[in-house]
C-alpha cells in the first residue's frame, strides 16, 4: 500500500513538474478531450461561436474540444467553473461582452475577470442590431425615435436578462438620443424574440449571430447594426453611427483559461485558434452569422477585455442597472 501510494504520487509530482517546466511536455497538449465551458444555453451567439471554434481545434489538434453550456448568473456559473478549474488546459471559459460587462453589474463576484484567468485568443467582434417589430411605423433610426418621442410609456425593450449585451446596447441607445423606452428582461434571448415577433415588445438589440435569420426571413425589421461600420452580412442595414455619432456597442467572443495555465499551452491555442480563424470554411460561416474575424497574441486579447471592462462600466452606471 505504501509504494502504491508512493508511486502514485511521484507520478503526480512528475506531472506537475512537467506541465510547469518542461515545454516539450506541455507542447504534447492535449493528450484527452478539453472542456470548453459556455455560460449560456445551447442556441445563443456564443454557444454557436463556441461550437464552430471547438470543432475547428477538434480537427486541428487532434483531441475534441466538447461544449459544456453552464448557464446562469449571466455566464458567471461557467466563468466561475473554469476560474476555479485545474490549470492545466483543459478547462477553458469561451467568453463573450457578458465577462466585460459582469465585473461592474456584480458587486460581490467569486471571481476576478483580469486575475483569475489568463487571456488565450480573441475569435471575432459582432455587431448587435436594433431588430423591431414589423407594426412598428418606422423604417428608420431618426423615425423610431421621433415615434418614441411622441408616444411615451408605449415603447418596450426586450432583453436577454439584467446585463446582457442586447440589454446594455439599448441602455446605450437611450443614453445617447434621450429615448425612453421600458426594459423588459426575459431568462435568455429566445424568449425575448418571440416576445418581439408576437407584439408584445417593440425592440430588441440582438446579437447579430441570433437575429440574422429573422431577419432575411422578414420577420423582423433591422434598423441598424451596432459597429462603427456597416455590415458585409447585412449590406443594405446602416450603422447606428450614422445616425448616432459615436455610437459603438459590439459583442465579442474568445477564449481564457484559469490563471496559472502554463504559457506554452496558451501560446499553442493561441496559435492554433488563430490558424482556425484563418481557414475560409471557418471564416466564411462565422460572416453567415455576421460576425468578423479578431485575431491576435494573448495579450492583444487582455487589452481589448480590459477596454471593454471599462467602457460598459460607463453605460452601467449610467443606466443604474443591477444584477438580479
């Protein structure tokens, strides 16, 4: 018994020896299956992302890398998962706008975005879209907001909970041009577009990704998109800038892991998450759902979380919002 546990633990030392000291180990990553955690349910925008990237790296390097959806918290159930996870690789958090947003929503986290993971790779910006019912008598920004001018109270935003992207986009929206509008939080973003195809809401700041197809059907109108510029996925859609100058309120997806992974195995993801986005199958179904490519080195990533962090604090304390 003693040299079964002896033995067994020299092979714990040598494991950790290796993972931390030896490069040509930690290249040999990954040797099983990694879980790439998701913090929303299946069918949102970064499930998607998460799957077309996991099956990318799946085919690339040879191990899978297998979606594990943990909603709740607005994403911080998964966040908190992978912050506490062994650092070793094969635990890693596919992040969206909601970890840029979530540091100034909660005042008491478990965890701390910008010390408790390691930044790995940016995948892609998106824009959101000012979707509207279809009854709504505006074809335009200007109009709509002429309509809600002239028609207090009767206006409602929907969202995808306290916090969400579409719901920090619209409070941006009515910080910027003075428009009222109620917000109405739902538990996810689907039920939220059912809410606005039926009538009971008149406006959704969706997620390009989610909203896309809606859209082409016809069953919602796009007013604008959020990006600086306008979109290749929905040329004839104008900017929010243009009619909002400065106007600015994309989402975003990449990847992080817990703090203390080893460098090498970062640096690999890096480099293999990279090489991913610059396949065109991957690129091409990432702009089917209106999303640009992001690439960069880690610490491209951490800068852009970082500025994200503190440019929807703004909009956050603005709007006086808190987490449920």
């Amino acid at each position: 018994m003693k040299i079964t546990k002896y033995l067994a633990l020299s092979f714990a030392a040598v494991a950790i020896v290796c993972a931390l000291a030896s490069p040509s180990c930690a290249l040999d990553y990954p040797t099983r299956p990694v879980r790439l955690v998701v913090g929303f349910p299946p069918g949102g925008s970064a499930d998607i992302v998460a799957r077309i990237i996991g099956q990318a790296l799946t085919e690339r390097m040879g191990q899978s890398f297998v979606v594990d959806n943990k909603p709740g918290a607005g994403s911080n159930l998964g966040t908190d998962t992978v912050a506490r996870a062994e650092p070793d690789g094969y635990t890693l958090m596919a992040e969206s706008v909601s970890n840029a947003i979530n540091p100034t929503l909660y005042k008491k986290l478990t965890y701390d975005q910008l010390k408790d993971l390691v930044p790995v790779a940016s995948i892609d910006v998106v824009p959101n879209v000012m979707d509207i019912n279809v009854d709504v008598p505006a074809k335009t920004v200007p109009e709509f907001i002429a309509y809600a001018k002239a028609n207090p109270g009767k206006i409602s935003m929907g969202s995808g909970g306290i916090g969400s992207s579409p719901h920090v986009a619209g409070e941006l929206f009515k910080m910027m041009t003075g428009v009222q509008m109620e917000h109405i939080p739902y538990r996810g973003v689907a039920p939220a577009t059912a809410d606005l195809l039926g009538g009971r809401i008149q406006v959704l700041f969706d997620t390009l990704p989610a909203a896309i197809g809606n859209i082409r059907a016809g069953k919602i109108r796009a007013l604008a998109v959020s990006s600086k510029k306008r979109s290749e996925s929905l040329p004839d859609v104008p900017a929010m800038n243009e009619f909002v100058p400065g106007y600015e309120a994309d989402s975003f997806h990449g990847i992080s892991a817990p703090k203390g992974t080893p460098r090498e195995i970062v640096e690999k993801l890096n480099r293999e998450i990279n090489a991913a986005l610059a396949d065109p199958k991957v690129k091409a179904r990432l702009a089917e759902l209106g999303a640009e490519v992001f690439t960069g080195t880690p610490e491209d990533y951490g800068r852009y979380l970082a500025g994200e962090i503190a440019r929807w604090a703004k909009v956050i304390e603005f709007s006086g919002a808190k987490a449920e």
